[in-house]
C-alpha cells in the first residue's frame, strides 16, 4: 500500500469525506484538520484484501475513491462500498472481530484511522472525542431502532 499522506489533494478530497460523514457530525474545520494529521491515506490496488472475517479490528477506513466488496463466510457478497462511506467503526469501538472480509473491487483511495492513534488522539482532545462518541452512540440507537422496527 502506498502512502499518499502528503498530497494536499488527497487531504482536502479525506477532509470532504469525513464532514460528510455521520461519526464526525459536530466538529469544526480545526478538528477535521487535527483528526487527519493523524490518518494515514493509501492507494490500494484491485485484488488486495483489507482485512478478513474473525481478523481483529484495528482501524477505521473511509473510502474515498474505488469501491470495496464486504462480503461474509455465510452469506457471500453484501455490500459493495462507495465513495465516502465508512467501514469498521464499531469493530473498532467493540474491541472485537471483523465479521466481514473487505476485498478492494477496483483500485482505491482510503483513509485509515488506527484504533489506537484514534484513543490517543481522543484522550488529548477530550472535546472532540466526546463528540465522536456521542455520534457513534446516536449511530447505535438508530441501527437498533431501525432493526426493531423490521420486526
């Protein structure tokens, strides 16, 4: 993987992505700024795998170009990945395991937050980390809702 982290195209393309993203609701253009500093952004090849299903989860990505098949042991393919979607943010709060493989469909652009890099990160600017939690809570209520509904 090639890391592109110095391309200021690159940055404001991540930076773009992230506004727009549910988790990182609430945070103002400094924040944005400070969250990149410590995200890596790659170019991934079509073919490459992510990760795979039972891997430990590490990190959070963001797709920002390309698309990225999810697919699992049980079911197969089910869903395919656009630009300016987010893969892995509650693995990454759980502390758990993937229970999917992300297999990259087409050459990509991703951001990827570390788990840890992420916590540090928080721990130092507890404002922001509170506005990403509270985001991810928000995120949690509105899949259990959306599933109880389905009943």
């Amino acid at each position: 993987m090639n890391a592109p982290n110095n391309n200021p195209a690159y940055r404001v393309m991540a930076v773009r992505a992230m506004k727009k993203l549910p988790i990182f609701a609430g945070l103002i253009d400094d924040d944005y700024e400070r969250l990149i500093s410590i995200c890596h952004i790659q170019q991934v090849t079509k073919g490459q795998q992510m990760f795979a299903e039972g891997d430990k989860a590490g990190s959070i990505y963001v797709l920002l170009t390309g698309e990225i098949q999810i697919s699992t042991q049980k079911t197969g393919l089910v869903h395919t990945m656009k630009p300016g979607e987010i893969l892995g943010e509650m693995g990454v709060i759980s502390q758990g395991k993937r229970n999917a493989t992300a297999n990259i469909s087409a050459d990509s652009i991703i951001l990827q937050l570390n788990q840890q890099q992420l916590e540090n990160f928080m721990d130092m600017y507890p404002k922001i980390g509170y506005r990403i939690m509270r985001n991810i809570a928000r995120i949690l209520v509105d899949r259990l809702n959306a599933k109880a509904a389905q009943k």
